[in-house]
C-alpha cells in the first residue's frame, strides 16, 4: 500500500469527486503544512478537515528541512486511529528555491492526496476518486519513479547575498543603519562547508534641550561576523567538523576576535530523521585571541582564551504535539569560575478535545563576560542600547493556552470582506 502512495505522487495528477454522505467522509487533522489551509480545503474535497486531533481519523504532521541547494525537503507523516492494518506512511516532497507558491502548492497538495488514499480505500473503498493520469515526457522506472537527469553547473555550491538599509527619525531623534549579508554553501551527503559573513552598522543622533541648549548625543552600533564550518559525517550517528570564527562587536567591546573550534556530534537518533526528532550531545573546544576597544575588569586590552563547550538537546515531534529541551554549558580555561550555563524547553501540546497549552521557558546563568569594560556605565548607554550591561542572569518565559468550542468539521471557506 506504501509503494501504491509513492506511485501516485511521482506519476498522477489527482482529481477527487465529493461524496454524497460526509458522515462516510475521513476526518483529518493536519498541521504544518505550511501553506495556506484554504487551498488545501478548496483542492481536497474527498476528507472533512477537523480543528482537533482527538476526533480524526487520520493525523497528519508535517515537517520540512532544508536542502543543500537552498530548497527544502518536505515530510508528511500520516498515523491512522483505527487503521491497525495499515502502516504508518511517510511521503516526501522536494521544494526546490526557484519554484513559485503556485507550483510549491500543487506538490504539497498532490503529496498529501497520494498519502490519504490507503485509509480511504480501507474506510469506505476509493469509489467516490477519480484519478487522471499526467503525460510526462520523462522515462519511468517500473516502480513508477522518475528518472531525469541533471547537469549541476555549480556543483552544488548555494550562494546568497543580501543588502538592508533603513532610516527612521522623528523631532529630537534619528538613525541609520544598514546591513549585508554573505552565505556560501556547499552540501553533500557526507560532508558540507559552509560560510557565513554578516555585517551591520547603525548611527543614531539624540538632541537633548535643556535651559535652551542643544546637546546631541552621536552613538555607534557595529556588528560583524564571518563564520566559517567544515562537517564531515563519521556514520549515520557521529559527525565531526572544525569552525572558524571571526567578529566585532561595540555591544561586547570586542574589537577583534579570532577562533578554531573543532566540535564532535553524536545523535542517538539516525539523522535521516532529523524532521521529527533527534537527540543530540555536542562538544567543542578551541582557542581564541581577543582584543577589546576598551580595557576590561580584569585590566587587560588583548588575551588568549581557550573555552569548551557542551550541548545537550531533545527534539521531537509526535501527533500530540512537539517539545525541545536544551542544556547547555561552557568555560574559559584554566579558571572554572568564569563560566556559563543556560537550560530552557518549549513545549506545545493537545490537553483534550480543542484545548492546546503551550510553554516557552530558558534560563542562563551568566560568569564569563570577561569583555566588560572598565569604566562606569553611563546612563545613554543603557538607554541607546549600545553597550553590553553586567549580568549574572537572563530568563524569559511564554505561557499560552487555546480553548476552541463548537464544529469541529471546517470545510467550508469563506474570507468576504476580511
């Protein structure tokens, strides 16, 4: 039945008729599709689409990662209630970064049709489907996969280049800024190199009247950044890569900072299933020479420092909803008082019928701002936001609850005057 979906969705154009009892009809519940939910309703006619999970027939999730070519890979896991005689089905579906919302419409819509057809078929039989089959000039393999050939004239290197610029301003108050932003990418199965440079610069100018005098204020705001990775994969599990790192920042007081930082991955799950969970243990060490526009707390202008690092993180996502976890800690050598540590997760999940709870919640615990500056910090710095304040904590926290009453069926569309 799994190869039957997968036939359909390389080879046929799906044409679905409405069935005259909607009582006979499956109930799906879909989310992360990532589209807009009124064309999937208008274009899928053969299921009632339902707001709560606990009374569908069929659950879809949808999740997607990126490709090395700058697309994306979309995954749709369907999981039948009462379809123990059918196995849990996986499509995919490639979305490639020149393609319109048009076409990326049509591949999700033909993708999540060729999934619903087995439960169809098991519920009440594929009598109400009409299905027409495409002409397509590509040859087919038995199985009914495409096979085209390509020329790759790039040779899988992804280049992005971008350009922002603003202005803002009001009656004793102004500011510009502009940024760039540099990626080059390269992605293969068992190895990637990736570089990244990002730059940005604000100018901000304050008038201050007082007893009829003008005093403006000019501040600064510089930030840039290149980071350079080279990841190779060891097995279906560990992965080893090395990073450069390179930055300036007047926030930190950090005029110049230069880093090698080999890091090693392990995953306890395959990565072939990075779209639905994962959990993973990294670890990094490496030095790093830094020099700073003003002289810190501890009396120095420039230093050597070498830091570790481990991370330890939980994702995953299941129909009754999606959780991430994230322990995450490091310190300078050789003293490990100057030191950090930050935890948080976010959670969403289904109480019960139309009730959803969410939570956002992190913390840091912060010893290492070994780059603070010396002088005292003055009352426009903090209120321009331009320097980086002492701190030895750092928490944010969201908490939201959803209660949804009344039909559960939605297939109806209707955006008049909206």
């Amino acid at each position: 039945m799994k190869k039957t979906a997968l036939f359909f969705l390389s080879i046929l154009s799906l044409s679905v008729l409405s069935q005259n009892n909607s009582n006979q009809k499956l109930n799906v519940f879909i989310e992360g599709l990532y589209v807009d939910f009124n064309y999937v309703r208008n274009n899928v006619k053969f299921v009632d689409f339902v707001n709560d999970s606990k009374i569908a027939d069929v659950h879809v999730i949808a999740s997607r990662k990126s490709t090395g070519g700058g697309g994306r890979e979309y995954s749709l896991s369907y999981y039948g209630k009462d379809f123990k005689q059918l196995p849990n089905i996986v499509l995919s579906c490639n979305i490639y970064p020149f393609e319109s919302d048009v076409q990326i419409r049509e591949k999700l819509i033909n993708t999540l049709k060729a999934g619903l057809l087995p439960y169809l078929n098991e519920k009440n039989g594929a009598s109400s489907v009409s299905i027409t089959e495409k002409s397509n000039s590509e040859t087919t393999t038995d199985l009914g996969e495409v096979e085209v050939s390509s020329i790759d004239p790039w040779k899988n290197w992804v280049f992005r280049i971008g350009l922002e610029a603003g202005i803002s301003g009001e009656e004793q108050k102004s500011s510009f800024d502009y940024s760039i932003s540099l990626d080059a990418n390269k992605i293969k199965d068992k190895w990637k190199l990736q570089t990244e440079y990002d730059y940005f610069r604000r100018e901000s100018k304050i008038t201050d009247i007082e007893d009829g005098v003008d005093e403006v204020i000019h501040s600064l705001s510089l930030f840039q950044r290149l980071n350079l990775g080279f990841v190779y994969s060891l097995n279906k599990n560990l992965s080893t890569g090395i990073f450069f790192q390179g930055s300036q920042s007047t926030y930190r007081n950090n005029k110049m900072a230069i880093g090698v930082t080999p890091a090693i991955q392990y995953n306890f799950f395959p990565w072939s299933e990075i779209d639905r969970r994962a959990f993973t243990v990294t670890y990094k060490i490496g030095p790093s020479h830094n020099e700073y526009y003003e002289t810190t707390i501890f009396g120095v202008d420039k230093e050597w420092l070498w830091s570790e690092n481990i991370e330890i993180r939980l994702e995953k996502v299941e129909t009754w909803g999606d959780i991430e976890i994230w322990l995450e800690g490091g310190h300078y050598f050789p003293d490990f008082d100057r030191y950090y540590y930050e935890a948080g997760f976010e959670v969403a999940f289904r109480i019960s019928r139309g009730i959803s709870f969410t939570i956002d919640i992190r913390a840091e615990n912060i010893h290492n701002q070994l780059y603070l500056p010396e002088s005292e910090l003055s009352l426009e710095d903090l209120l321009l936001n331009i320097r980086k304040p002492p701190t030895s904590f750092e928490y944010s926290s969201e908490i939201g609850i959803r209660f949804q009453f009344g039909s559960f069926y939605n297939n109806i569309v209707n955006e008049r005057l909206e």
